[in-house]
C-alpha cells in the first residue's frame, strides 16, 4: 500500500504521506524510494506547475527517520551510505523545477524537518503541536541529510547551532522568527495558504523570506569563528566529553559554511557513519527504543484493566509537592485541578505556586495567553472535600507520616464517587500499609513523583496485591498525560529509584567520613557521567528528608544499608541543605558556591590532603550497580528496561551509559563480582555481591541479550 496520494487542485499537485500501518509518519528507506518515484513523475506532467507535500497523520508531519533502519547499521561506510541516500533525497526536492511547498502541521522532528528545509517554502500551522527542531544528538547523532548544511545557510550559524545541539523543538511563532518557516497561519487554512503560495511560486514568483542569522555573528569569518568557540566550550562544559556528536556538529557546520556545501555534505555523512557505530550512540539508540516501548505499556498484561478517563483530578496538600502536582497536570494534561488544604493560607500559596508554573510557560512562548488564562481556570482550592465528588483520581500529597496519610485516605474516601483512583505521593512508606484500613484498597495506589514535579521527567507507580488492573491502567496513563516517563514499580521498601539511590548516597558519607574532600566525591561522579554529584545531591534532596529514608531503608533491609553517621551529624548542627543555605556547599541567593570545609570539623576527622579517585569513584558506582541487580533480581521492576529507565530519568544515571543493568552487562558479571569482593575484603560486607551477579558470572548471563540478538 502506497505512503502517498496525490490530489490535483487546478496547477497544483497536493501531495499527501499517510504512512499505512503506522501512527506516526517516518523516513524511511521505503518512503524515500516512493517519493522520488513521485517527484519523476510529477516533474513530467505538464499541467502540474508546483506540489504541495502535506500529512495525513493528525497532528504529526514527519516525526523523523526511521530508527528500526539505524539500529541494524553494522559499519561506518553502511552509516554513511544511509546519510549519503537521504543527502540525495533531499538535493532531489531541492533541485525540483516543480517548487515543492511544505504544509506542516503537527511534528516536523529530525528527516521530517530536513525534507521541510529542501522544500522551496514553508508554511506552519499556529497550533500548539506543531513543532520544528532536530532531535538527533540524544541519539548520538547529527542530522544526517543534509540539515546540517541547509540549517545553517538558512537561519545562520549561532541559531542552526543552537537548535541542533540543544535538540529543542521549537513551536510555529518561534520558527517564524528565526526563519525556520515562512508563514504561520491558523490550521484550518493551511491547506488553502499552501496552495496558493504553490500557484504563486509556480508562476515564477520568488518566496517572500526574510534573511537568516545575525550580520555580526554570521556576516563575517570573526564572528562565526566566535560562535564556534563559544558553542564548542559549552558544549565541553554540558556534557564533559562523554557525547561527541555535538563536537561533531559544530565541525560539520564549520566545514560546511567555511568551504562550500560539497564538502560540508561529504562531512556530514562521515560524521554521520562514525557517529553511528559509536557506544554513545547505540545506548542513546537502545534508550529511544526502551522509552517508546513503555509508552505502550500500561502496567499490566495486554488485555487487563481499562483506563477511566480523567477530567478532574484532587489534590490533597497544597505543600511544594501537591502544588507541583497540581500546576503540571494543569499545564500538560489540561485538567481541571482541585487542591485541598486544611488551611486556607495554604491553599492560596499552593494556588499561586501551580499558576507559577503555568507562568513560567507563558514567559517561555510555551503558552499563549489564551492558552494561560484557560488553562489557569482550571486550578481551584478548598479547606474541605468539596468539589471531590466529580474527581477521576484523587493524588494524596500530605507529610510523610504513615498515621496522616492513613487518615487522609479514609476522609478521601466518604468524598469520592465508587469509581475514583486514590494515589498515595510518597517516597518511602510502603504503599499496603498507606491503604491498610481503607475501605476500598482496590482503588487504591502509589504515585511517586520526583521533585520538582513540573521538570522531573519520571513517575513510580506502585500499586499492592489488592490494587485492581483499571486503577494501574488509569493511572499510568494518566501520569503519561502528565508528560511523564511511567515506570509500574512493585510495593517494596524505597520502591526502584530511591532502592538503587541511597546505597550510593550511604557510600558518599561513609568516604566523608574518611575525610575525602567534598569536591573530590562529587567531581568523580560528574566525571564518570551524572548530572550532579551525590553529595551535592543530598543538599538538593534535603537532609532532613535523606535522614528519614535513611532510616527507613535500614529498618527494613537491614545491616546492609546501615546510614553513615554524616546526617545525623549535619542535621544536628542544623543544616538542612539548599532549603535553608546549610549543608555540605554554602549558598548565595539559592545559589551553590562552594563546599563547607567545616563539615569534616563537624565529623571529627581530618580531610585528607589527596584521595585516589579511582577508589572514590569504584565506591559509588559499585554501590549503586550491586543494589540494581539485587532489587532486580527480587522483581521491584519487571524489566531490566524499566530499571535501567527508572535509572535514567529519576536520578540522572549517564544516558551514554545506557542504565546500570546495561553497566552491567557492559563490565561482565564476572568482572563485577570480582571488583565487589576487592571493595568487600576492604570496606565491609555491604559490598559482598549480589546472589544474582554470582549466578550470572557462573552462567555467563546477562540481563540483555548480546548485541545483534533482538
């Protein structure tokens, strides 16, 4: 069945790509032979003057290429050639003496927005789902064909730099004025625009465009030679070396502008190839794969539960969390939001702190004012249950203590319709002990969220033996809705994230307590890959709140996760963290600016002059990798998928790395164990392996499946 259709509508050929079988449309080696078989033959038939290509997917264009076609490449030169095919392609539509007009609506990400770039115009709708950007290098890639040639030419050096290594899309109104498209107009005449830009441009009129780039940086070989450093040194800064395609980018640009676009094409597909068969790049690849996977997945096995649709959604608490809850599923899901507070001063600021968010957006160009003052409408409070009655799920948001919660669940549950989801936000409480009581535990599960809610990408839902597959499904799906990553976690102490999280944070006190210096820990784990270091962490986290899961994880694993005494300490001294500007860094104006050298007075030891890295980093890591296979092995997650995403998204594990399960298999069980009894004979029996690493280094499993094997 052919991808395309195509209407005449007096000169004009409207050119339609409707992949069959697929819900999104894709560039793949199939679609790109169809369409320039269409381009011959449209090119022939002299009563066509111009084409117009549009989509019949609702709301995507072209969401990019194919990447089933990338994860089957085997070498540099077959890379190439796949970069080399779509370079072709797009020169083909380029070179069209019929002007090919693009009409987007919806996505236009990756080889969609590249066969936009080829076309002569284009036109965007103003809708809020249509957006333009180049995904590539969270692949560890580079645009492929020919975008990051055309990118550059078209909107100048620093902008096509920005959008290609950022991955950020950018929504029509924006797009516009960087001179990524030529018109934005309302969807509904999108198609009539088109047209007539397509009658016009096939009378030999010329497209109406402003000029790209900035005269001082992209006018002359000084400034672009600027742009260049300085997108080289933040890049360098961002992602400490681990991901060469965005160095690689900027040398492509550079090739290309500097010396003609024959030779920027050639570089551009040898980037391509080589950045194809990297390690980065197939982790980052297998990453993609594993997070569109679970958007399809809902939690439970294929056929069990059915998703209530949801409307209106309670809030209970109106705290930092619950207003957080609160101003995202507001701003992603467009819901109806009630929040509830027993005081009403904190219903007010709980209020002000979700329309924050929705601010936030608005100032962006995220939203439109109409957009924000919808959506603002939406958000409404109470010191009662009032209002409850029509809530589709009910997200309990409320202090950390198992008796509240308890008691807000049962008062929840006289306000609710028989059908409502009660979701319980909570890190650390086991989630059958949170419904223990309740009169319909069915209904009821966890909902951990990670702060802050409106930038943390990940959700746990935890549901007990007694939760029903309708409420797992609703509330996974709806935790997508919220633009989450969902992960079905199973109801056991610290659940996934925070299970791998706090041997790892443990470990950074127990090196404290050895006197290695604050800056050395952290700059050995932001060497290694993660975002931010573990003792910096514990700052942000909050060491009040680290005290307490610290206890808790102890009580109910035991020995093995004894807390070191650093809290405790920290917390005697009064030092909550960032909250209140003390902890291990001091704070200026919220922000960090340095590590408090007092804390090893605090502690009693010496801080040590110099620490072997290699030791600090092998401590961390191990700790963290040891707890992963063994919470995977007792089936707190149901995959090493889910782990190594959970792992991902809620802590920040390297992406490059692919997830610790993925580590791993990385290292071999074998070398682990052996590394994990070296640290054992050293520093005790908490690093003793995990039962499930001995069997693997005796079997020679691993938790995936060797490379090539699907």
């Amino acid at each position: 069945m052919s991808a395309f259709t195509t209407q005449r509508q007096g000169g004009v050929a409207v050119v339609t790509l409707d992949a069959p079988h697929n819900a999104v449309n894709k560039i793949s080696n199939a679609t790109r032979w169809e369409l320039e078989d269409l381009l011959q033959r449209l090119e022939t038939d002299e009563l066509v003057k111009a084409i117009v290509l549009r989509s019949g997917k609702p709301d995507i264009f072209i969401a990019g290429a194919d990447i089933e076609e990338f994860a089957v490449l085997r070498s540099v030169e077959e890379a190439a050639r796949l970069s080399k095919d779509g370079q072709l392609l797009m020169q083909r539509v380029a070179d069209s003496p019929k002007p090919v007009i693009a009409a987007i609506h919806g996505a236009c990400l990756g080889g969609g927005l590249e066969l936009a770039l080829a076309c002569r115009y284009r036109i965007a709708s103003d809708h809020p789902k249509t957006v333009l950007g180049f995904p590539e290098v969270q692949l560890g890639l580079i645009p492929g064909a020919g975008g990051s040639n055309r990118l550059p030419r078209l909107i100048g050096a620093r902008a096509a730099l920005d959008l290609i290594l950022t991955a950020r899309n950018e929504r029509s109104r924006k797009a516009l004025a960087l001179g990524l498209v030529d018109e934005v107009v309302p969807e509904a005449i999108l198609l009539d625009i088109a047209i007539a830009a397509a009658e016009r441009l096939g009378r030999g009129a010329g497209p109406r465009r402003r000029r790209g780039g900035s005269l001082l940086f992209d006018g002359n070989l000084i400034g672009r030679m600027l742009v260049y450093r300085g997108a080289r040194q933040q890049v360098e800064k961002r992602t400490g070396g681990h991901y060469p395609a965005p160095l690689r980018a900027i040398d492509v640009v550079r090739t290309s502008l500097e010396h003609g676009m024959v030779r920027g094409l050639e570089a551009e597909a040898q980037a391509f190839g080589e950045l194809a068969m990297t390690d980065v790049s197939r982790r980052l690849v297998e990453v993609f794969f594993a997070t569109t996977e679970l958007k399809k997945d809902d939690g439970v096995p294929a056929g069990y539960g059915h998703a209530r649709p949801v409307r209106r959604v309670g809030v209970v608490g109106s705290g930092f969390m619950g207003s957080g809850i609160a101003g995202t599923a507001v701003m992603q899901a467009g819901v109806e939001v009630r929040m509830k507070d027993a005081d009403l001063t904190k219903v007010g600021k709980g209020l002000k702190a979700a329309t924050d968010i929705l601010t936030a957006q608005l100032s962006r160009h995220r939203l439109t004012p109409h957009e924000y003052v919808r959506k603002r409408a939406y958000l409404s409070g109470s010191g009662g249950f009032d209002g409850f009655g029509g809530a589709d799920i009910v997200i309990e948001a409320v202090f950390e203590e198992l008796g509240v919660k308890r008691q807000v669940i049962s008062d929840v549950e006289t306000a609710i319709s028989a059908t409502t989801v009660i979701a319980t936000n909570t890190s650390t409480l086991p989630i059958h002990e949170v419904a223990s009581g309740a009169h319909h535990p069915e209904r009821i599960l966890g909902m951990h969220f990670f702060s802050p809610v409106e930038k943390m990408p990940l959700v746990e839902v935890i549901p007990t033996d007694q939760t029903s597959a309708d409420a797992i499904v609703t509330t996974v799906q709806f935790g997508r809705r919220m633009g989450k990553t969902v992960i079905v976690v199973a109801d056991s102490p610290g659940f996934w994230v925070n299970r791998i999280l706090l041997p790892y944070l443990n470990e950074a006190g127990f090196l404290l307590e050895a006197g290695v210096p604050i800056e050395t820990i952290d700059t050995a784990m932001t060497r290694w890959g993660f975002p931010v270091g573990p003792v910096a962490l514990m700052d942000e986290v909050g060491l009040d709140i680290g005290e307490k899961a610290g206890k808790v994880m102890h009580q109910a694993l035991g020995d093995r996760l004894r807390p070191s005494r650093v809290i405790g300490v920290m917390r005697a001294d009064g030092r909550l963290g960032r909250k209140n500007a003390r902890g291990f860094y001091f704070y200026k104006d919220g922000h960090k600016t340095g590590a408090d050298s007092t804390v090893f007075h605090l502690l009693g030891v010496r801080p040590l002059g110099d620490a072997d890295r290699q030791m600090v980093e092998d401590r961390l890591v191990f700790a963290m990798l040891n707890e992963a296979a063994r919470a995977m092995s007792e089936g707190v997650v149901r995959t090493p998928r889910d782990g190594d995403v959970g792992a991902l998204f809620g802590i920040g594990f390297p992406a490059f790395r692919g997830g610790p399960l993925r580590e791993l298999d990385t290292i071999g069980a074998a070398e682990a164990v052996a590394r994990l009894e070296k640290l054992a004979a050293m520093h005790g029996p908490r690093f003793e392996p995990a039962p499930v690493l001995d069997e693997m280094a005796r079997t020679g499993q691993r938790w995936y499946p060797t490379p090539g094997e699907r």
